[in-house]
C-alpha cells in the first residue's frame, strides 16, 4: 500500500510540474517585438505579435511560436505618462500568425510619443509588458531638421552576430533618426544557407519571426517609426512577378504575408509628408508589374497605370522642398550585366525613360533605392536625374549575387563591395534648406562613413 500511494505521490507531481510548465510557458510575451510603422502627423500603426516564449530559440527553426492572446496598448506624450490613453484590449488573429495592428488616431505633429504594450492570455491573465516611443511628423508648413536612415537587402545567412542579428540597426540607432525607411528584401525565402528555402506559408513565417527576434533588431523597432517596402525576395523569389509560385507559396501567399508581417496601410504605394522641406513616395514595385520575360514597349510596366498617375499628379501638387521618389530598385543605374528586373535595364526601357525624364523635370528631387548590392550615387548623363542607392546592410551580404563595375559616366560614389546604411538630413543653412547623404560602413569598419554629398536647394522659379 505505502509503494501505491508512493506512485500515486510522483505521478501527482510529475503532473503538477508538467502543467505548472506548460502554465508557465504559455504566458504570452513579445519576443518577436513592435513595430511602430506608417507615422504621420496624427496617426501610427502599432504592428506585434504574441508569442508562447519569453525568449527565442534560435537553434530552432520555429524559433518563437506565437501564443493566442489579446494586446492592450496605452500610449502618452513623452514625460506625461499620468495623461495616457488606454485602448480596449485587441485578440491578436491566430491565422494570421498571431498579429495585430493598432491604429494610433488624433496624435500631435511633431511630437515624441511613448507607449507601453501589455499582453493577456485567452483567460485574461497577465503576460508580458513592453514599452516603446516614436515620433510623429511635423506639420506640412514647418520648419523641422529631419534625420533619417535607409537600408536594403538582409538575411539570415549574413547576420553579423548570433542571437543579435544585424549589427546597422545598433549603429542607426545612435543616430537617433526620425524614422527609417527599409526598401525590401527584408527576408529571403529563396535563400537556404541559414534556414531551409521558404516555400509555403508556415516556413516563411518562420523566417520573419527569427529575423525580428534578433536583439539589435528589436531594440531598434521598439525606438524608431519605420516603414516597410517589399521587393521580389519578400514577396516570393528572385525577381518575380504576378502569377508565379514558389512551391506550395503562391503570389497572393506573398502579398498577404508581407501584410501581416509589417505595418501596413491601405495601399502598397504612399506618400508622407515630413515638415516643410521633405515629401517622400514609397513606390510599389511587385504588384503591378508585366511579367519580366516579354519585350519591352510603352505598355510594359513596373509600376501600372494607376501608381504611374499617382506619383506624377502627387507630386507636381507638391509644396515641399525636397521630394524623394524612394524605390525597391534603381531608375538610372547603371546595373550589372544579365538583369533585367528594375527601370535602369533595357527590359524596361521605356518607362525607366520616362520617369527618369519625369523626375528629372521636378526641382530638388531624387531618386532613393535599395535592391542592389553596393552603395552609390548616380547621375544619368541624359537627363540629370541624381539616385542615391543605399547599398545592402552588411559587406557580408554585398557578396551575395555580385556587384556592377564603376561607371565614372554615372557614378558621383561608387562603394563596390560595401554595406551598411544610407543617413540623411535636412537642415536649413542661412535659411536655405540643404539635404546631406550619408554612407555608413558596417561592424568591420564600425560604421566609418564611406561617403558624402550636400545639395543645397534650388529655387523652383530662378
């Protein structure tokens, strides 16, 4: 009888610590982060996600598994924490991937903004509780200097640290930018050297998951605004277009998924406005394009008809100084030889003429983008149409898929074989505004700037 009840004793107990562990591991935390994304002057997207572990697992492949749950959000300007607004608790959507996005409404311009995010399991026990800030815009008629940061092209297979991911973001954040612009190529799904090629929905989860779980990563979101553009590596594979697949993950997978996964607004393509002296557009470059592979001709299209009309009434309506046209992929180039995916290739000709004709004709404009491998500065020789590449965010990465030679015809900086971040900043100088262009380095030269450039503005009427 005392050996039963001895039984009885451990299985009781073997029991009682299986659940307290299961208890304790399904508190919902925040381990893939925040991210606070598409900032105007009177409004933000708060994007997180719940998870079943305090911290990630990065030996696993499903290194954060997401937790059902609900997400409350207060929210103060900055050091008036005692006048916070509490939101009603959000249920994060557990199809897709346990995210929610919070829409912040009837914000100040210019203001810095804290926030606190607190999770809830299903039963409403506490979880974890997180906090966060960002910046609005400033109005459209004032006078703001402006700091931002750009970068292209990421992956898992060139992380500069274990468990800490890309070290730019730590650098970018000592900058202490307004916001960040990321170009695309966030992700890879088509890149199988640190984790298997994403090929259905569940395993490219997995890699936005793992890549937000990075610690410089995080601390970086939880501090700065950002705003996401995808390019053909985020959407699906190497430069694809509408109708593809990439085994069992289908086009409108890809679409859907980058949705989900960044702050996102009603449309891929979107204008901000930052203060007097900066407007940028964020161009969509996936969605509405014709299929690479058919010859070019007025018709063919990166862009569609609809953001082409877009962009050309928008901004000629413009008042702002500068205006960047920010592109996934570069409009004067020059490209390395074999692409044919982006304005500055032959495969695109036509519109790459006219925008880069159309841009050109616009006082103090330039063309910002990502998607190619070096940093440079470009200016086409046929319409002087200037275009400032951020260049990857690592040298590591800038090895993957090769670099273009130096074209003393085009380049004003040729960076081959570099990465790291793109700084801008706007200030006035003497009561003129001047945009100043920054070239970082990465971790092997500590964020040493490549290279400058200053444009001082030019009067829209001389």
């Amino acid at each position: 009888m005392k050996d039963l009840y001895k039984l009885y004793a451990i299985g009781f107990f073997k029991i009682f610590f299986l659940f307290s562990a299961l208890s304790a591991e399904s508190i919902p935390s925040f381990s893939t982060g925040v991210k606070i994304g598409e900032v105007s002057e009177n409004s933000a997207i708060v994007w997180t996600r719940l998870t079943s572990v305090s911290s990630p697992d990065f030996d696993n492949l499903n290194s954060a598994p997401g937790s059902r749950g609900s997400v409350q959000v207060s929210y103060w300007v900055q050091n008036l924490e005692k006048n916070q607004i509490l939101l009603d608790p959000v249920v994060v959507d557990e199809a897709a991937d346990f995210t929610s996005q919070i829409h912040l409404k009837a914000l100040t311009p210019n203001t810095h903004y804290s926030l606190q995010l607190s999770a809830f399991s299903t039963e409403g026990s506490p979880g974890e509780t997180i906090r966060a800030s960002f910046k609005t815009a400033p109005a459209q008629d004032q006078v703001a200097d402006v700091c931002a940061v750009v970068v292209t092209c990421q992956g898992h297979e060139t992380i500069d640290k274990p468990k800490k991911g890309h070290w730019a973001y730590s650098h970018m954040r000592r900058q202490d930018p307004d916001f960040f612009i990321h170009t695309g190529d966030v992700v890879y799904y088509d890149r199988w050297e640190a984790m298997p090629l994403s090929k259905n929905k569940t395993q490219a989860r997995q890699r936005w998951n793992k890549m937000f779980s990075y610690a410089w990563n995080q601390e970086f979101h939880k501090q700065v605004s950002s705003y996401f553009m995808k390019d053909d590596h985020d959407t699906l594979k190497n430069d694809c277009w509408p109708g593809q697949v990439y085994g069992e993950l289908t086009w409108d997978d890809g679409l859907q998924l980058f949705k989900e996964q960044t702050p996102q607004g009603p449309l891929p393509y979107r204008k901000v406005r930052w203060g007097k002296d900066l407007e940028f557009w964020m161009m969509e470059g996936r969605d509405f394009r014709s299929a690479n592979t058919i010859p070019d001709s007025p018709n063919k299209t990166i862009l569609g008809k609809a953001q082409k009309e877009w962009l050309k009434k928008t901004v000629l309506e413009s008042d702002a100084t500068f205006k960047l046209i920010v592109f996934p992929s570069p409009v004067v180039g020059p490209d390395k030889k074999g692409k044919s995916d982006n304005h500055s290739n032959l495969g695109f000709k036509n519109e790459g003429d006219e925008l880069r004709q159309f841009i050109a004709s616009i006082p103090n404009a330039f063309v910002v983008c990502g998607d190619r491998h070096w940093q440079y500065a470009s200016k086409d020789p046929e319409t002087g149409l200037t275009e400032i590449c951020c260049g990857p965010i690592n040298n590591a990465h800038s090895k993957r898929g090769g670099n273009a030679n130096g074209n003393p015809d085009y380049h004003l900086y040729y960076g081959g074989g570099k990465g790291g971040y793109l700084r801008l900043n706007i200030k006035r100088e003497n009561g003129t505004p001047k945009i100043h262009f920054v070239w970082h380095g990465d971790i092997t030269t500590n964020g040493k700037i490549n290279h400058e450039l200053s444009f001082l503005a030019k009067s829209a009427n001389p």
